[in-house]
C-alpha cells in the first residue's frame, strides 16, 4: 500500500488544507525578508537598526505564540487557525502604511505572532489525523510549505520591487484572506482533540506550561528548546539577511538575489521530501536531523567561501537549502510526536515557535552587529555555521522514536 491509498479521503484533505493555509503564512512572513533592502533605503535605518528592529519584534511575537499554542489546545485546531490567517493577512498588508521604526516594530511582532501561530495549528491537526505508519511522512512534507512559500513570494518581490516599490508587495499578503472560508468549510475538529479535550478546559497557560516541565517532560523540553533556538539562530541570522549579502557582498541586484533565494528554496523542497521519507522509512527522525543539520552546517560554509559566480552561488544555495532548511521536516514531525495530544499545541508553540522566534531575534541581532567589524562572510561563519553544528550535536541528546507506533504510544516509548 502506497502512502497515496492509505491517506485517501479527509487525511488527504486535511493536509492539503494545511499545507497551503502554512504555505501562505511563510509567504506573508518572505516578504519582509525580500523587502528589507528597500525598507532600509527608504526609512534611512542601519544595518544595526533593522537587526534591533528584528530581534525585538521576534522576541515579542514568540512569546505571544506560546499563549496562541495554549488557546489552540483549549479552543481547537481549527478555530485557532482561522483566526491566525485572518490576523496574519491584515497585519502583513499593513506594513505597506509603516512610516517609522517603532510602526515597523510593532507590525512586525504583530506579523510574527500570528503568521507564526499556524505552525502549532496546522502542525497538530496534520499530526493527529495521519495514520501511523505515514505520520512522520505527513508532518514533514506539511514542512515544504516554508520553500514553497518563499519561492511564492519571490516571484512576487521580483517584479514589485522594480515595478512599485516594497509598500505594494506587501498587499500581496491579501491574496491569503480568502483562504480562510476554504478552512472552514473544509477542515474539521480532529477526533483526538476532541476526546482529550476535557483535559484542557479550563486549564490556563502557566499550568499548560508547567506540565512541559513535569520530571517526564523536563528532559526532552529543556534540550529540544536548546536544540531549536540554536538551530534558528542560525537560520534567522541567515535568512532574513541572504538577499542582503547577496545585493551588498556579492553585488548581485535586488531583483536577481530576490530569484536566487526564492529559485533556491523552491529547488530545496526535494531535500525536505527526501529528509521525511529517510526519517519514516531509513532512519529515525532525531537521527535524520542530525545528519541534515551538520551536512546543512557544511554546505553553508561552502556557499559562503567557496562560490563566486552567479550560477555557482544559486547551485550551492539550493544544495545548503536541501539539508539546512531541510531538516525542518524531520525537526517538524519529532517534535510534534513527543508531546501528548493535551500538550501538543502548547509543546510546539514553546519549544518549537517560541525557541524559533527568540533563535531569529538573536541572530538577525549578532550578523548585524558582526558584519561592521568583520566583514559578511566572517560573521555568516561565527554565527551561522557554528550554531548550525552545535545544533545538530544538541540533537543527538534527544530520545530516538520508532516510526509506525501510533502517536498516543510515543509517551509510552519515551517513558522507558
């Protein structure tokens, strides 16, 4: 039986549903990363100024997505993730009205918050309704929406870029509000929700905290939550700062270093599916992510000192994208099994959107502090490269799960 035949019917669905409402949310969030090179020539902001912009605005959105984790584990999947596109959509295509910092800021964490809390709604509906022994397979590919929002988004930054300017692609944020009767009229409340939801009434979000930090939860909490802030320093040191390197270190144009990161990460969808099929069917899906991550550490090094021109650094970008971005889909499907389905929304808000929102704070902060003094390829090295490694070595800590046990069983395993 094929992983088509056995998702037949509303998995299907469901996941198809998911995939694209995820889709448009890492869409809304690219934007900004494709328009930070005229952002900063308009408002007339430093390097140090758009970093500090960054950091502040992540920090606040991640910890506002640990009580949107919460109230999806209180008041559904589904609910949560209506309001979340809704809120995602206006917020992003108000940026376009921005005329400061302190609006940028503020629309930004806004941005973040709620683009950010589909992540832990989608992640648990997708979880919930796989069958077991394609869960993991399910879970990752949920992940390939990051790239192929990206690359959505540079075909749009492109042309609006040269054409009318950073305010206007903004609105293509719009494009993602309709979606939302598509999810109410397409998606249900999941079974398992349902029936463990007598565990949540009630219940508020320092207790749904504390339950991560429980003696059988402590462990894998603590070191997963180390393990992804490290990987999205990384990450957000990066990302949000690639077209910029690409335009003031290698003096590619705007318009073109927007195609390569958006051709790059449309290419690296082949290293997310290959990454989730390894971890369901070769390896386990901790073990994945530690060979991921470091072969995704290696290839960024290599883009970064060893490719010059154009066709060289566009090629390497998409083999880096493959395993560094990559990795999210084992990372994804790992983390989301770990928790019990009562705690699953809150555990990914906290140890992964959370973890993820402080990594991007910090590392947009560190590259923009370190790029004055010691030039963009050094402080990619010292704070890309490194965290990466570090992040994959964090991951070995953590507790192997067997693929194909049903999702309810994984506590039983990790309690042994």
């Amino acid at each position: 039986m094929s992983i088509w035949s056995e998702t037949r019917g509303y998995p299907q669905r469901a996941f198809f549903v998911c995939l694209v409402a995820y889709g448009f949310s890492q869409l809304d969030l690219a934007l900004f990363s494709y328009a930070v090179p005229s952002i900063r020539k308009d408002l007339d902001l430093s390097l140090q100024e758009m970093g500090l912009i960054v950091s502040v605005s992540y920090t606040l959105g991640g910890i506002l997505q640990v009580w949107f984790g919460h109230l999806t584990d209180r008041f559904g999947r589904k609910t949560m993730l209506q309001i979340s596109l809704v809120a995602a959509s206006i917020l992003v295509a108000a940026h376009s009205l921005v005329t400061g910092a302190i609006s940028l800021t503020l629309l930004r964490a806004g941005a973040i918050f709620s683009g950010g809390a589909l992540y832990p709604s989608t992640g648990a509906i997708v979880t919930e309704i796989a069958p077991a022994r394609y869960r993991g397979m399910m879970a990752g590919l949920l992940q390939t929406a990051y790239p192929l929002g990206w690359f959505a988004a540079a075909m749009f930054a492109a042309p609006f870029l040269t054409i009318f300017g950073w305010r206007a692609l903004f609105l293509v944020a719009l494009l993602s509000l309709p979606y939302v009767l598509v999810v109410r009229a397409m998606l249900k409340e999941t079974d398992r929700y349902t029936l463990a939801k007598e565990k949540t009434e009630g219940r508020g979000l320092f207790t749904s905290i504390g339950h991560l930090f429980t003696p059988e939860m402590r462990a894998r909490s603590i070191t997963t939550f180390i393990a992804q802030f490290l990987f999205v320093v990384a990450y957000g040191g990066s990302a949000i700062f690639f077209p910029t390197y690409f335009v003031e270190s290698r003096g590619i144009e705007l318009g073109s270093s927007a195609i390569l990161v958006g051709i790059g990460n449309g290419v690296g969808v082949l290293g997310y599916i290959l990454a989730a099929y390894v971890g369901e069917f070769v390896l386990t899906r901790r073990t994945t992510v530690v060979v991921w991550t470091l072969l995704g550490a290696a290839a960024f090094l290599f883009l970064v000192w060893g490719t010059k021109s154009y066709a060289a650094t566009i090629s390497a970008f998409a083999v880096m994208s493959m395993f560094f971005y990559g990795a999210a889909a084992v990372k994804f499907a790992y983390i989301a099994e770990i928790f019990p389905t009562h705690l699953r929304a809150t555990g990914l808000a906290f140890c992964g959107s959370l973890a993820v929102n402080l990594g991007t704070a910090v590392g947009p902060l560190l590259i923009s502090t370190a790029v004055g003094r010691m030039g963009w390829d050094m402080a990619f090295t010292l704070f890309v490269g490194i965290p990466l490694v570090m992040a994959g070595l964090f991951y070995l800590f953590l507790k192997p799960v067997p693929s194909g046990i049903d999702v309810d069983d994984v506590q039983k395993h990790l309690a042994t």
